[in-house]
C-alpha cells in the first residue's frame, strides 16, 4: 500500500481558506494588542499626571491610645487634599483610622499626626492621599 497526499500543490489553486482565516485573525490580534497597550498607556498617564498628592510614613510610634505617625506628603503648590492613615491591633483589627487635611503653598511637607486609638496599635498604614 502506498501513501498517498491529500496536500495540493504548492501555487497551483491559490489560498487556502484556512491561511485567510490564520490572516485575518493576525490582523484582529494585532489591532487589539495594540488598542490594550493604549488603553493601558492611557491610565498609567492619567493615574501619575492626575494624582497631585501622595504620601508615605516614614517612621511610627505606637502607644496605649495612639499612634504617632511621621508623614510625608507630596502635592502640587496650592493643591489641597487629605490623606488617610489606620492603625490594626496584634490580631489585625483595625483599632483607629482617621483622615488629616493638608493644604497651602508648600509642594513638601513633613509632619507628624496623631492617631487616637480604641486600644494598643501595632502598625500604622497610609491608605492613600486624595485631592479636593
């Protein structure tokens, strides 16, 4: 018995309909790769360009009904906005949270905020920073 080949030949009757369709869906890939890394491009610029406040802790110090935090807090000049901060207890529970405004002129400002506390904190996390 010989083997014989359902191939055709090479050039002879033109494309497949199979390498179209393999055609086509390059192109629609392509075309929507490219339309997700601009979309994503599109919020990242929006995300850094839009965000006129941020913050982080720099040092804390935990006590029976507070926390002390040493904040950080970067913004545009006359940017206002407030950035909040929440302290967990040994067994994770959150045990105080509380928002602090920062505002004026000054694209830098280092201050240190109190956290009251329902009970002895052990962490003290910036949520995040957020412009009027």
């Amino acid at each position: 018995m010989s083997a014989v080949s359902t191939r055709r030949p090479d050039g002879r009757y033109g494309r497949s309909s199979d390498e179209r369709a393999d055609r086509t869906l390059k192109v629609v890939g392509a075309v929507l790769g490219a339309l997700l890394v601009a979309l994503i491009g599109y919020f990242a610029y929006h995300y850094v360009a839009q965000n006129k406040i941020s913050g982080e802790v720099i040092t804390f110090d935990v006590g029976e009904h507070a926390v002390k935090v040493h904040l950080e807090v970067r913004k545009d000049a006359g940017a206002s906005g407030y950035c909040t901060v929440r302290s967990q207890s040994r067994d994770g529970a959150e045990v105080g949270r509380a928002d602090f405004r920062f505002g004026g002129d000054a694209t830098r400002i280092d201050e240190v905020v109190t956290l009251r506390t329902t009970s002895p904190g052990t962490t003290a996390e910036l949520l995040g920073c957020h412009a009027d």
